[in-house]
C-alpha cells in the first residue's frame, strides 16, 4: 500500500473517463476507496452466460467420476487447463422443456424454468430470465442493466414443422415473460454502446473515425497523475486492452468488406450477386437489413471481450452471449474435416461419420469457452482476478440435437463469485431442477432469492 496515492476525496467506483462524445468507464482503482476499505473491499459478482446451439453428442460429454475425482470428457477437454476452476453439472432437468417439440420450446425458457406459450404470432409470453432477475437488483449500480450479445440475427419467421414462431429461438434473455431482450450482433455497435455517448451525433462528426482512447486520452492523463504506480499499470492494461479490441474489430470489418479472406473466383461471384442483388432492391424502401458474415471465431472471441471489457469496467455485471440463435445453421466448414452445417449435424441419426463432424463443433464451442477463462484469468483485481469475482455458466438447452433431449442438460459453470466451489463433477438425481442451480448462482451474485422457477431449493455442493 506504500506507492497508493489516496486522493483527499476518494474515487468514486463510477468514476468516469470523459473525451468529446465518448464516456469510458474505469477498472476498479485502489484510489477508489479509502486505505482502510481497500483491505476489506469485495469486487461485485459479475455473472455472464453463454449458450450453445443445437445440444452435444451426449456420449463424448459427461466426464467419467465424481466429485473431485473427475476426468473430462473428449468434448470437455479444452477446459483441461481450468479443471479446478470448473463444475461440471450432470443429470440437470427442465420438466417445462417437455411441454413443446423442437428447439423453440426448450431455448426461449432455459434461463426461465418457465413454460412458455405456443404461438405463430408476436403474443409471446414466457418468464424472467435469471439473469434478469439479477439485473433487476443491480440496475443502480452500473452504466447498464445488462448486455445481451450475439452472432446471428432474430428470425421472426414461423417453423411450420412446430408452429412456433422463430423468434422464440433468438431470446434466452427476458425482461419481464413478455419482453425478450434481442442480441446486438455488430461488435462496432456494441463498442459505440459501450463507450460513446451518442452513437448518432458520433457518426455525424469529423470524429467518426477517431479512437475512443483518443478522445479520452486527455482526461486519462489527468488521472494518471493523481494515482499510485499499481493504479498507473491497472489503468494502462485496461486502455491497452481496449485499444486491442478496437484495433481488431476494425481489421476484421475491413477484412470482410474488401474480400480479403476469399478466393477471387467467389470474389467475382459475390461481385456479379452484388450487381443482381442492387438491381432487385432498386424499388424497396427503406433498409431490410442485413446479416455479418465475419469470421466465426473471431466474432465470436470479439464478443466474449467485449463482454469481459463490460465487466472489467464495471458498466455492467450481467451480460449473456448466443454463439448462434436455436436453429442455428452456421457452416461449420472452417474446422478440418467439417463438411455440414451445425444444424444439420446435430440431426446425425447416430451415423458415424456426423457424430464425429458434430462432435468437432462441440468441442470449438468449448474451446471458446476456455479462451474466455483465460482472457478472464489474465485481469488483476486487488489479490485475485475477474474471473475470481465472476460466476459463469455454459452450455446447452438440448441434450442431443438429435432426439431433442430436454434431459440431463450439458451445463458447466465457472468462476469464483460468491465462493462458488469448483474442481468438481457434481451428479445429481436425474432431473435435478436446473433452477436449483439457477437460485444458487443468484445467491452467490448476492442477488435476495428464496426460490426461482422450479427450484426446489439450492444446490449445496456449489457453496
């Protein structure tokens, strides 16, 4: 504590950096607290949620043993590194899964224990989420509620095999059972959202095209002044970070627009479907928007730190993330040996030659997973880390994409928020509630809940 600086007022923990049309907000800083506080300062929980589309090959999932005595699945192995900083849940149940066939009736309420109502319509009604839930109590203490990320746009459409309307599969969030909270799934527009004031009057103005550190950079010099040496490193890492993001987003949106990553020949196939496609929408009016195509694996990691950027800064505490909305047919063709796509393969009718196609994307889905615990990992805050003070959960609404299995659910959580305890393989009764791990994760964030959904009460062998 010698090389701390405390200033006469200490810092609020919702300082700001200001610059023209930017607001970036800050890491936590020793400054912000008095000497004696900073001994006993808790970080806040922070607690994100990523799901995966279209189930797991079941049989290469579930590790073998229990408790701490546990070895990870083939699928599982990437998290091989955090093994003792993961739970691995077996034999969770959502019996209001039951209620509907396909994906719709299972991915709208996975994070609710709710069932929801079967409609072709826009009269949706399913339940809170528990990350809403959380996000309802916390509301006063961040920039923004919650961050709701995503790859793959909302389908409205409705999916004549179920009758359900397809914008059941591009929500796991919802505010109230008949508010669903859509995924932004531009990087750029998240950023803007992060840390501009005003994204509209931004692009009107010559400093469209400027960084947002340097338009802060003024004012984060100030600040440098007025801190310790351990501040000055805090607060150089997190600007560096945020200037690595910035960079990246930028390179991978320019990388996509001049056709850098593309054959020449599919270059001019796009050229000549870009003439053919200006030619067709000559008469339409207004902007039907469109879907990115960026690569997969880096939107992906761009959105994962971006929501690690967002609980770095403290601009929120709850954020979830869809690597692809219910139905996903996201081609998959970028992994070796991959031929299909993600939906298709879940279907595999137990043939060989898709189950080890299906499997590949499972694991990459995990592997992202595990460059999120690292990057995590890799933020100092006081005498442990952010991922130290986060709770995070992965996995599935499905079992098997096949059978959509609403049973045994492939669930793993992360993270030491609240003492959760890791290093474990917890098997439960089958069709333990998942909710009971729902109500456990909230009491852990410090959220005040006595039940949530379907719980039966909270799961012990997480404290």
């Amino acid at each position: 504590m010698a090389n701390i600086i405390i200033p006469r007022q200490p810092m609020s923990r919702r300082s700001v950096l200001r610059g023209l049309g930017a607001t970036m907000a800050l890491p936590f800083l020793d400054a912000m607290q008095t000497a004696r506080a900073a001994q006993s300062a808790k970080f806040p929980v922070r607690m994100g949620i990523l799901f995966m589309p279209n189930g797991v090959r079941s049989d290469a999932w579930t590790p073998e043993g229990q408790g701490t005595a546990f070895k990870l699945s083939p699928i599982l192995s990437p998290l091989e590194q955090h093994r003792n900083d993961i739970s691995v849940l077996t034999n969770m149940g959502h019996k209001h899964c039951e209620e509907g066939d396909g994906h719709y009736a299972k991915t709208a309420n996975w994070l609710t224990g709710t069932s929801i109502t079967k409609t072709t319509g826009k009269d949706l009604r399913c339940g809170v989420s528990m990350d809403q839930v959380m996000a309802a109590q916390m509301a006063q203490q961040t920039r923004f509620v919650s961050l709701e990320l995503g790859t793959e746009p909302i389908h409205t459409g409705v999916d004549v095999n179920v009758n359900y309307t397809q914008l059941y599969g591009s929500h796991i969030a919802w505010r109230t059972p008949t508010s669903p909270l859509p995924s932004e799934i531009n990087p750029r527009l998240v950023f803007d959202r992060l840390f501009r004031e005003n994204v509209a009057q931004r692009r009107a103005t010559a400093t469209e095209n400027k960084s947002v550190l340097d338009l802060v950079m003024s004012h984060a010099k100030s600040l440098r002044d007025t801190v310790g040496r351990e501040d000055q490193q805090r607060l150089d890492e997190y600007l560096d970070s945020i200037r690595t993001i910035e960079r990246r987003i930028d390179a991978d949106i320019h990388r996509v627009a001049t056709g850098e990553n593309l054959d020449p020949s599919v270059k001019a196939e796009m050229s000549g479907l870009d003439a053919r496609i200006n030619a067709a929408m000559a008469n339409v009016k207004g902007n039907p928007g469109s879907q990115l195509r960026l690569d997969h694996t880096e939107h992906s990691r761009l959105m994962m730190d971006l929501m690690t950027l967002a609980f770095w800064s403290d601009s929120t505490r709850v954020s979830s993330f869809m690597f692809g909305w219910a139905v996903s047919s996201k081609n998959f063709s970028f992994l070796p040996g991959v031929k299909q796509s993600h939906h298709e393969l879940s279907h595999h009718e137990n043939n060989p030659e898709k189950l080890a196609q299906y499997q590949k994307i499972c694991t990459w889905h995990v592997e992202q997973f595990a460059y999120m615990i690292n990057k995590m990992k890799s933020i100092k805050e006081g005498d442990g880390t952010l991922f130290d003070h986060s709770i995070m959960m992965f996995g599935s609404s499905l079992r098997d994409g096949n059978s959509h299995n609403p049973h045994n659910l492939p669930i793993v959580l992360a993270g030491h928020g609240g003492g959760l305890k890791t290093g474990q393989h917890i098997v439960s009764g089958m069709d333990t509630p998942l909710c009971n791990a729902y109500l456990t994760m909230l009491q852990a964030a410090g959220v005040k809940a006595d039940r949530f959904g379907d719980s039966t009460g909270v799961m012990s062998g997480l404290l």
